[in-house]
C-alpha cells in the first residue's frame, strides 16, 4: 500500500526548474532514501510533499491525502524534521514540545504524558525545563525527533537528520528512528549525503540530480542496474564527478537563482 | 480561543518576558525624548499660553512607545525564518490567519506593556490622567494600536529574509510617521502642506484618540479617530492575511 505517490511532480520558480517531472511510491513502513547531491531538488520535493510549498504541475497524495488540496490532512498525518533546526531556542524542550502538541491537535488530557514519555525515548527527560539555547546539535535533533512524534504520524519526513552530528549521535539517532519503524510502522521518508547511512538503513532508494529522477529501487536493484558494489559508486555513476555549485534549499535562494539566470 | 492563536500569544509574551535586556533597552528611546522634548522645548510651549507640555507630550510619547515596539515585532518573524521555528509553525495543520493572529496578539500585549511602563514612568515626571474615568479607554486604544502596527510591521516582515535591513526600512517608514502626527507638537503649527500630510498620517490619528482617552483632548474628534483607526485595522488585518498565506519559509 503506498503512503506516498507522486506523478509527474515539477516546480518551477520562474524559468528555473527545481523538481522536473518525477514520479515515485513510498509504501507503508518503508525507509525510504531520497537522494542526490547538493541542489538536486531533494529539499524542494520533501516541501511540496510537506505542504510548505506548492507545486507547479503534477500530483502527489500523501496518505491518501492529495497534498495540493488537503493540506490540513496531510498535516496532522505526518512529521517533519527539517535541516535546519526548527526549534524556539527561548523556550524549554517542554514547551517546544507543548506548542507543537498544541498545533497538531494532541488531546489536553494526553500531552503531557505523551511529551514525558518521548522526552524519556530519547534521553532528555531530565532536562525537559532547560531553554533549548543550552542543548548541544545532538540534543537538538533528539528533541526535533521526539517532537515529531507527538502527534503519532503515519509518516516521517526527515532532511538529512544527522547533518553536522558526531558519530555516537547518529548512531543514536538511526537505532530510534529504526526502532520506530519496526515496532510501530511508521513509514520514514529521508534525505542525506551519507550514503554509507542510507546503505544500512533504507529499504528503497531513489537518486535524484538537476530536478530528475535517475534511478530507483532497492539497494540490491540500483547496484545491479549501476554494475556496482556499493551505493556511493552507484550515486557517482550516475550524478558524475562535478563538484555542485552549493545552492542552498531554500525556496527564497531558489527564487534568486533563477531571477539571476533570467 | 483558537489553539493556535493562544500558542502564538503566549509564546510571544513568554520570550518578551524572558529577554529583560530588551524591555530595559526599547525603554531608552521613550524616555530621552520625554527628557529632550520636555526639559528642552516645555517652558516655551507653556509661556506661549499653550498649558503644560508634560500633559501634551505624554499621550505621544505612549504612541511612540506602541508604535516602534509594535512595529519591530516583525523582527520576530525574520528572526524564526533565519532559525527556522517558522518552518515549524507552517507545517503545522492550523490556519496561516491563526498563526498571524497570535503572533500579532501577543506583539500587541507586549507593546501594550511597554506602554504602560512608559505611562508608570511618566506619573514620575508629573503627568496626571485628568479623568480615570477614561483609563479602561486608554487601555483598549493602546492594545488595538499596538494590534494595528503589529500587523503592520508582521507583514512587511514576511517580505524580508535580512535581519538588517528590515529595521532601516522600518525607521524610514516611522519616523515621518511618529514627527509628523501631532504627537509633539501641536499640528496647527505646522505648514500648510506638512499640516496636509500630517492629517493623511493614520498614526496622527492614533495620537488623537490617546490624548482623548488620557488628556479628554482632541483635534479631530473621537469618531474620526476611531473610524480611521477601525478602517486600517480592517484593512491591515486583510493585506497581513494575504501576505501571511502567500508566505514561504
């Protein structure tokens, strides 16, 4: 049963392609791998999928939900855990985790045993009352995670999760979100330049570069199609050996990269 | 009330509470013109039969306080695309009116506060409510201004990624609004053509109705005040809506 299922899905901003034409399933309690190097349109498609951003042609249905027009739906059947981090700094881990609880609807009677069990899920019960401008990247992260668990989604969006973590950290991290997976089916959707991460923990892949599709399927199917032995050899055989101008994934910088190429 | 409007309130009024640094430091401002404007220019205002300045200037200078602090809760917005809580906030399955709303609810009470601090600070000077009959009026006029600039300086906000130059604009654009509304001087002073501008200034008209409620003193009259008032909060409340849903992080 797919959780995710994008046809024909393009953004455009101006005459800049971002996301051009592609389609893809996720299925239910699948890792799935979104891959490609900087400036691929991996960013822009969790956006769109995630209703922040709207798209210039195509479908996609989250969930079931057609993401273009059921935004609402979509929202409260997943979570998101962007790059950047997207916690309020001046406030504790407690309320960060309240506030979103709020948002999405978590039942009064049931948000605070809900925060205090996936504070302790992750380690950070005892400092639950500590503003997040005293937490380490690591510490961030785990709150960002637990945080987008409150609301029991369906499915995980995570951008490159373990970004600038240290080793032990994403170790953590992976053996979670697994955890997660398995025991309560949630479908995880994810992006990361670590390919050697996505080798041990997707169950699908799809390799994406200038906005297309390359490839897509099992590891064991992608390094079959490649004649390779190992996802990075596969990745380079088909995104190459340039090295990427940095763009950044942000839809702003998106909208300045394409007025300077009008 | 909408869940996500008191979230946005209260998270708004919480970092306003928790950075004290900044409640002492927007206090500067207010005060330095009360001392400039009061100790430099009062005596000639009241030896020109005018009456005391003090009661005058006040009223204005709780407008300038209101304006500026509510006008800068825009930053607060750049502030969370820079870091990122917006992305948080857009996500969530709550209207983008809700999330607008309650930020710019919780901007006004923290500027409201201001200008109760600013009001504290001035009985200090000498500044009497010549009827307290009037203070609940005051109250729901400074809250309904500061509402107004909230939103104001909230969507202008949602145009800008840079921390810097939003505040450079923000001054060009309130500056000619607080010097030119009568808040200290009186506009009969002013030449024709700055006496034209000053009355298409909304902001003359919020000064108006402060000295009504706290001084029972207007130029313009109560209604035009209020209709004015009313009728940009309206309209603002509309363009900040649009702009808010247009928005992307």
């Amino acid at each position: 049963m797919s959780v995710i299922t994008v046809k024909n899905l393009t953004k455009k901003f101006k005459k800049f392609i971002a996301v051009d034409n592609i389609s893809f399933e996720v299925d239910k309690a699948d890792i799935f791998a979104f891959l490609g190097p900087n400036g691929a349109g991996k960013s822009t498609t969790i956006k769109m999928l995630t209703t922040v951003l709207a798209s210039s042609a195509g479908s996609m249905f989250v969930n079931g939900f057609d993401a273009s027009k059921e935004k609402d739906s979509v929202r409260r059947s997943i979570g998101v855990i962007f790059q950047d981090h997207s916690l309020d700094e001046d406030l504790t881990a407690y309320e960060n985790m309240y506030y979103h609880a709020v948002l999405y609807g978590v039942p009064k009677n049931e948000r605070k045993k809900r925060i205090e069990s996936l504070l302790t899920y992750v380690g950070l019960i005892d400092r639950k009352n500590d503003l997040i401008n005293k937490f380490s990247g690591g510490m961030k992260r785990r709150i960002e995670i637990a945080r987008g668990l409150i609301h029991s989604p369906e499915l995980l969006f995570l951008d490159e999760p373990t970004l600038g973590l240290d080793v032990q950290t994403r170790a953590f991290l992976w053996k979670h979100i697994k955890s997660i997976n398995r025991e309560e089916g949630i479908t995880i959707f994810f992006t990361t330049h670590n390919l050697d991460e996505a080798e041990k923990v997707a169950t699908k892949i799809a390799i994406i570069d200038k906005g297309k599709i390359l490839m897509q399927g099992t590891l064991k199917e992608i390094k079959e199609k490649t004649k390779t032995d190992s996802l990075e050899k596969a990745f380079l055989k088909l995104t190459g050996y340039d090295i990427r101008d940095q763009i950044s994934h942000t839809s702003s910088t998106m909208k300045t990269f394409a007025r300077s190429r009008r | 009330m909408n869940d996500a409007i008191t979230v946005m309130w209260d998270r708004q009024v919480k970092e306003y509470l928790r950075k004290k640094q900044r409640i002492f430091a927007s206090l500067a401002q207010p005060i330095l013109f009360l001392i400039a404007f009061n100790f430099g220019i009062g005596g000639m205002y009241s030896q020109a039969g005018n009456g005391d300045y003090l009661q005058y200037l006040i009223p204005g200078i709780i407008g300038m306080t209101i304006l500026f602090s509510a006008v800068m809760n825009g930053m607060s917005l750049i502030w969370d695309k820079q870091f990122g809580f917006l992305k948080e906030t857009l996500v969530a399955p709550v209207s983008r009116t809700s999330l607008l709303f309650g930020r710019c609810l919780g901007g006004a009470t923290t500027s409201t506060f201001q200008g109760l601090i600013v009001l504290g600070l001035s009985f200090v000077f000498g500044f009497r409510i010549t009827n307290w009959f009037y203070f609940p009026l005051a109250l729901i006029v400074m809250f309904v201004i500061a509402l107004m600039f909230s939103i104001l300086g909230t969507s202008l906000a949602s145009k800008f990624d840079d921390m810097h130059s939003f505040p450079m604009v923000i001054n060009f654009l309130v500056m000619p609004m607080f010097f030119l509304s009568g808040a200290l001087f009186p506009l009969e002073n002013f030449p024709p053509v700055i006496e034209i501008i000053a009355r298409i200034n909304p902001f003359s008209y919020c000064v108006d109705l402060l000295k009504f409620s706290f001084i029972q003193v207007s130029e313009f009259g109560v209604l035009l005040d209020v209709s004015v008032i009313i009728g940009l909060l309206i309209i603002l409340g509309i363009i900040g809506t649009s702009l808010f849903n247009k928005l992307e992080p």
